[in-house]
C-alpha cells in the first residue's frame, strides 16, 4: 500500500468520527460521500460506521446519556439509575427524545468502577451516583 | 509483599499539567541516560535483564518485543501504548495517564530509540476522551522544553473494546473496523501498515524510565521468578475503599482485597476482567503473579450476598457485545454461551445445559483467533467448579432433573 493510500484508509475513520461530531449521526448519504472523496467503496466505509459504538448511523439527541451496566455498576444497582434517568426524561434505553435533547443507551465498562454507578453524557463522567443526583444532573444538558 | 510505587511513582505527586514538576522528580533523565550513555541495543540488553512482562494481560517479555522490532529489517517502525482500557473492572490506566502522562511520554521515546521507530503513538479510548487535552499538553510542554524530539501522535478510538486487542488496535489505526487479524506474523515483525511495530500497554511503557534509571538489577530484585516488579490493581464491587493499588508482584489477593480495600465477607473475587478467573474466599491466599492469577489487573470482589451467575451473565453479556465477530468460535459461542446462563440468570436453567458449557467451553478456548474468545469461557469453567450450587438454585421446573 502506498503512502498516499494508507493516509486516504486511516482518514476513513478520521472522518467518519469528525461527521458523527458535526451532525450527531452518519446518514447513508454522509457515508457514501466521505466514501467517495476517499476512493473506498462505500460498503466499507458503512463497514467501519456500524463497527464502533461512538459512531451512529441514526439520528441521536443532542445529549447522549450512556449508563454503563457492566459488573461493577450492577453491584452498585444501576438499574436504580437507569429507572431514575426513565423517569426524568420519559424513555427507555435505546430511544431518543421526542425534542432531540437526549438519547439515552446502556453501554459496557467506561473505567469508572471505583466511583460507581457511573454514566457518560457526551464525554462528561458522572459518577458515584444516586437517584436523587440524576435530575440536576441533566438540567445542565440542553 | 508490600505495595510499593513504581509505576504509580510520579502520581499525586506532580502537578500532571505541569512539566517542571514532573522534571524536578527526574523526569526525561531516563531518556537522556539512554541517549547520552547507552546503545539501542544496550536499552535493550537492560529491559530483558529486568524481566519486565506486559502488563495488559498476555505477559509478554517487553525486551523480547522490542529486540524483536529492533532486528526486523524495515526502514520504518513504530511503537504503539495502548491506553485502550476496556476490560470489565479497569481503570489504573485511566489513573495513570490522569496523573502522570509525562512518564508514559517519555517512555515512548525511549522505546522509539530502543527500537529505531520513526514515530510513537498513544491510542486511547473514546471513553476517555477527557484526557485527551492532558496527553496533548504534555507533548508540548515536552517539546517546548526541549525534552521531546521523538513524534508522538494522540489517535482516539471509538468505543470498541476489542480495539485493545493489539491487532485489532492496530487496525482501528488504519481506519478499518477493529478486528482481530489473523497471527503469525506477529507486531514486531508486520504490524501497523504491515512495519515492524511494537505495542505496549500504558502500565509497561511506565516502568522503563525507573529500570534505565536505577538498573535491570534494582527492578529484578522485586517480585517473583517468573514475575518482576509490580503490578498495579483496580479494585472494585464490594469493597470499603475501592481503588488503584500498586503492590510487589507475588503478593497475596488477601493483602489486596481484605487488607487495602478492605473487603469484607468476601464470597468470590473475579480476577483479569470479563475473560478473568473466579476465585471463591477459600483461595484468597493465591498470589498476584504471572505465575498464577493476574490479567490486566482488574479485580471485582462479591460478598455473600452475590451470586456467580450474576458474575457470569454480566461477563458473558459483555464479551457477546463486545466478540469483534471475525471468527466463529468466539461469534458464535459467546452468543449461544450467552443464551444458556441467561436460562441460568432468568431461573429457567436446564440440567443438561451444565454437559454442554463444558464443551462448548473447550471449543471456544481452543478455536478462538484471540484473547477474547479463548477466555470468554473462564468464569464459566470457574463458577461450574467453584459454585455449581448456585447453578442448581437456578434450575427451572421444566429444566429437569436436579444434578
């Protein structure tokens, strides 16, 4: 592989990460053009888009609220912070809010198991949390 | 054995954002005594003679890794940290980079000069996206003060934890989707962009400035025979003070667990993560080490009150999530893994079920391409020795005979 198209590959992701910044989501359309300016066919690209769990190939709230429900949080009840966030905002994990503030996922193991139950909202950790934390917690999100 | 800071040396010492304080504790006098006073290959010759292992889990001997690179015959080479912590349970890497990113820094260009590479990178979690702008500050600081002219760029990942896996790291580099590749050749022969390429774990790199420092013979002293140094834990789940600990290699579970975090009615320990053993209290005197239990370091404590299967269905739902999906073993077995111990986790568990996860265990151990596959079954293998009663508490009405 030459040098210019091992800077063209390692730019896919690259990019793909810079689109999911700006529009919160990497549509079909976003995909196929990042594929074309980088020579690749666009299946690839779609390939790498689906693979990690930052990138999103559907739209997304602004604010993505991520509770982590590995080992070390369920021995500290994060289900307990799952059910508060349900309540504040009115959706299960995996939806999205009807106003396009927040979604809201279970993810794995985000490095915080000495202060858990820990969430990420954006790239912000919160952490040693209880239920009555969650809602000013979220005001801060607009 | 005591806890000892080797690794953790520099941590809530120095002022992370703050080179000076960082170059008033000696730091970049490795870098410089290896430069002014040492060959490549003597570095080399210095960090086999200290035995020091990866510390990521496989254990690899480190100087081994590096000759390897040193003597592969390309004009370009690379050295990689992996600050991808992923594993269920961690967090010292994290701990670390917060608290001392120079040392990492400087160990890279140590490593560089050992190995003759072009340029080092640090490729770190998108989880840990916050550290980003300290890693970025501590290259330059590094660079304005003259200290640095070894190029370091920062990649971030973005949200794979296979990604730290080291062929799959180097992958995600490429752009690619991070899956495993398929092994010989190995990193230090045909790694990133098919160059020589040597991969190291954040906690390793660390211990280099102090071994060119004080001496192959000071850092070998510490440990166990087939273990050197120390290692560094993250302790969590039912414990009074979970945390980071750093202690000599070889010393007991008990020390860690009972004495520093102070764990009480300890049921089980899950050391080494998701793909980690299950140890229950009656082998709480095993010792940290190579030689018997150690992984990256991840240690979970349940007390009474918890159930293994809690254990196993939370490991297994995460390393199902989490198989890269390239090959079979390890798609296919952590889901069909994953669908018996959820019987197990709902109370609709079957008798003969307890046959087969020993099979399918053995296959998937064997048959897999990495890490991950091949210890997918551990905590199941574990739990079935160590708590089979708790298997048979979650027997279902139509599940047959009790065993």
């Amino acid at each position: 592989m030459s040098k210019v198209q091992e800077t063209k590959q390692t730019d896919l992701l690259e990019r793909l990460k810079q689109a999911q910044h700006r529009y919160g989501y990497l549509s079909e359309k976003t995909i196929a053009r990042i594929a074309k300016a980088l020579d690749m066919p666009i299946g690839e690209a779609y390939g790498v888009a689906t693979f990690y769990s930052f990138l999103d190939t559907k739209p997304q709230g602004r604010n993505i609220i991520r509770v982590c429900k590995s080992l070390p949080c369920f021995l500290k009840d994060y289900q307990m912070i799952t059910d508060s966030i349900e309540g504040e905002i009115g959706i299960k994990p995996g939806e999205t809010t009807p106003d396009g503030r927040f979604s809201f996922q279970l993810t794995n193991c985000i490095g915080a198991c000495d202060k858990a139950p820990a969430i990420m909202i954006n790239s912000d950790v919160h952490s040693d949390l209880t239920p009555d934390k969650i809602a000013q917690i979220l005001r801060a999100y607009k | 054995m005591p806890e000892k800071k080797v690794v953790l040396r520099n941590c809530r010492v120095i002022d992370p954002r703050q080179i000076d304080s960082y170059l008033a504790r000696d730091g970049f006098q490795a870098l410089k005594k290896a430069r002014d006073e040492m060959t490549p290959e003597q570095v080399i010759a210095e960090v086999k003679a200290s035995g020091l292992r990866g510390r990521g889990g496989a254990g690899f001997p480190c100087g081994l890794k590096w000759e390897l690179a040193r003597k592969s015959q390309e004009a370009e080479k690379y050295i990689i940290a992996n600050a991808d912590e992923g594993e269920m349970g961690t967090f010292k890497d994290r701990y670390i980079l917060e608290n001392d990113p120079f040392s990492l820094i400087e160990a890279l260009a140590i490593a560089g000069y050992a190995v003759g590479a072009e340029k080092g990178y640090i490729y770190l979690r998108a989880e840990y996206h916050n550290l980003l702008d300290l890693l970025t500050n501590a290259i330059k600081q590094a660079k304005q003060k003259g200290r640095l002219d070894f190029d370091i760029e920062l990649r971030e990942g973005a949200g794979a934890y296979v990604c730290g896996e080291e062929t799959a790291l180097m992958d995600s580099i490429e752009g690619k989707r991070g899956e495993i590749r398929y092994r010989p050749p190995y990193p230090p022969t045909k790694g990133l962009w098919q160059r020589p390429t040597v991969i190291n774990n954040v906690e390793t790199l660390m211990n280099i400035p102090p071994i060119i420092l004080n001496g192959a013979g000071w850092f070998s002293k510490m440990g166990t025979a087939e273990s050197k140094g120390t290692k560094v834990f993250s302790v969590s789940g039912d414990v009074n003070k979970p945390g980071v600990y750093e202690l000599v290699m070889g010393s007991s579970l008990r020390e860690l667990v009972a004495a520093l975090a102070q764990a009480e009615r300890v049921r089980m320990v899950q050391v080494g993560g998701a793909g980690g053993r299950i140890l229950p209290y009656a082998m709480i005197d095993t010792s940290l080490a190579y030689e018997s239990v150690l992984g990256a370091g991840a240690v979970i404590v349940l007390d009474e009150s918890r159930d293994a299967i809690d254990v196993v269905y939370k490991s297994l739902e995460f390393m199902a999530e989490e198989s890269c999906g390239k090959c079979a073993p390890c798609r296919e077995g952590t889901e069909v893994m994953m669908e018996i111990i959820g019987r197990f986790w709902r109370g609709e568990g079957e008798a003969r079920d307890l046959k087969i996860l020993p099979e399918l265990a053995e296959v998937m151990r064997l048959a897999s391409l990495c890490g991950l596959g091949q210890t997918t079954p551990t905590p199941v293998i574990d739990s079935l020795q160590y708590f089979s009663g708790d298997y048979q508490n979650k027997i279902g009405a139509k599940g047959g005979a009790r065993v």
